[in-house]
C-alpha cells in the first residue's frame, strides 16, 4: 500500500499459496477480500486506453442491486474521451492512487488521493492519465432515477480532505460521516460517503434498513456483522449488502478504520 487509501496493484498468488481465504457470498452479503482482485480476475472497457478494472459489484438477476462499483486503474498515458456508454447513468469517481485529469463539459480537474467527481446522467466527461504512475479510482454507476419537479443534480469535484467529518450523536467524534452531499437535497438518489471510526469505536445495533449498501475498506480492520455472521475484514476488502441485512461493527485498531460507503436513497421503491 502507497499513499493514504489501500488500493489492489494486481499479480498473482504462488502455487504454493493454500485456497483457503474469507471470500463469501450468500443470498443476503458477499465479501470480496483484497486477495481475490488478482491480474486474473480484472476486465477491460470499450473505448479505455491502458486500462483494467476489478468489477466488484454489478445487478444480478433476482437481486435487488442497484448499482455497480469498479476499482478502475490506468496506466500513464491511458484513459478514454468516451468513458461513460449509458446516457442514464450517473457516477461517482473516488481516487485512491495516483492522479487522473477529469474533463467535465471542457473544464480540466486534477484529482488527486482523495480526490471525488459526481457526474449527473447525460454529462459530457473524459478522464486521462497524464502523470507517470498509475492512477486508481473508485467508479460507482447507477441508473439516475428522476422525479417529476425535481432538478438533476450538477456535477462538482472536491476532496475529501476539504470536507469536516460530521459526528453520528452521541459518540464524542468516534464515530463519524464525511458526506460529499446534503442529505436533504433530494435531487440525489445514491450516496457515495466515507464512514470513519476511530480505534474501539462501534456500530452499536444491528443496522437493518431499506438501503443497499457497497463498502470498500479504505484503512484499518474491524469485526463486521453481516446478517448472523461476524467477519473479520481489513483494508481493500469490499463488502456488499443487500437491502435489510442486518450490520454492526466494531474497530480492530490499531489505526482508524474507514470505508467507502454506497447507498441508494430519497426514492420510493420501485414496484
């Protein structure tokens, strides 16, 4: 791991490495450890120029996901004017390595460690590695659903170092939330946020609500409830969620232990 947030670089296991790992998936969780993101396992994407991806969550077929999370790394010099097929889709790009320019409607952004875009359904946006290492992101995609009277949200860039985390009552800043959006600002249908809990700190209950929720573990390890089952999990580990499952926490140490959080919000379920 370089820089501040836990990325994969690839390679493979020796054959000498035992199978046994922590990966799982059921019908209510699955949890992607950090040592399945191997060279063998990363796709490519139309119109990306030195590029490969780790596709860590897409919908399923009898699934309730609603979105789709990549960790995407481009090589320098790499990129595309044409990342984004599906005029519906929305995105989040959350930088962990490196830096990658961002276009959005000809305006140039360099991102940086920490680095966050939101792109609105239907933006016109390209991304280029122009520096010379690889840089590596998150991309979340989700179908945008619009209302009726309601705006679609604009597209903006910042970093997470700009942003004071807000403290969850009660728990004397153990347990905090940098949010990227106002949580009343209904124009948005998905948050991508950054869950962050200092050493001993803990989800107290189990969470069982309507969200879906992706997690990447951006630092640190912890003990997490996922339905019945508590996991041990730790940086670059991903976990996904669906709706209703049942989460809790508590942070191992000896550092703080954050993770990268999806949810879908503000709409009705669709019927």
């Amino acid at each position: 791991m370089n820089g501040r947030y836990y990325a994969p670089t690839g390679g493979l296991p020796p054959q000498t490495q035992l199978t046994t790992d922590r990966a799982v998936f059921t019908e209510a969780y699955a949890v992607l450890p950090r040592g399945t993101m191997t060279d063998i396992v990363t796709s490519n994407l139309p119109f990306w120029d030195g590029t490969r991806v780790w596709i860590l969550a897409r919908p399923l077929s009898g699934f309730a996901e609603t979105f789709s999370q990549y960790i995407v790394e481009v090589s320098p010099g790499g990129g595309s004017q044409r990342p984004e097929p599906d005029p519906r889709a929305e995105g989040v790009l959350f930088v962990v390595g490196g830096e990658l320019v961002v276009t959005i409607g000809g305006t140039a952004h360099t991102l940086g460690e920490g680095g966050y875009a939101y792109l609105p359904p239907g933006t016109g946006w390209n991304a280029r590695n122009e520096g010379g290492e690889p840089a590596r992101f998150h991309w979340v995609r989700k179908a945008y659903e619009a209302v009726e009277g309601i705006a679609v949200p604009e597209a903006f860039v910042t970093n997470e170092r700009d942003i004071e985390p807000a403290p969850m009552p009660g728990t004397g800043g153990a347990w905090t939330t940098t949010r990227f959006v106002d949580p009343a600002d209904l124009r948005h249908d998905m948050h991508v946020n950054i869950v962050n809990f200092q050493p001993g700190a803990a989800i107290p209950f189990p969470e069982t609500h309507v969200m879906e929720h992706g997690l990447y573990v951006l630092e640190g390890k912890a003990v997490y409830l996922l339905n019945k089952d508590w996991v041990e999990v730790q940086e670059g580990d991903f976990m996904w969620l669906r709706a209703f499952c049942p989460q809790a926490c508590y942070a191992g140490g000896p550092g703080r232990f954050r993770y990268l959080l999806y949810k879908d919000v503000n709409r009705h379920p669709k019927l």
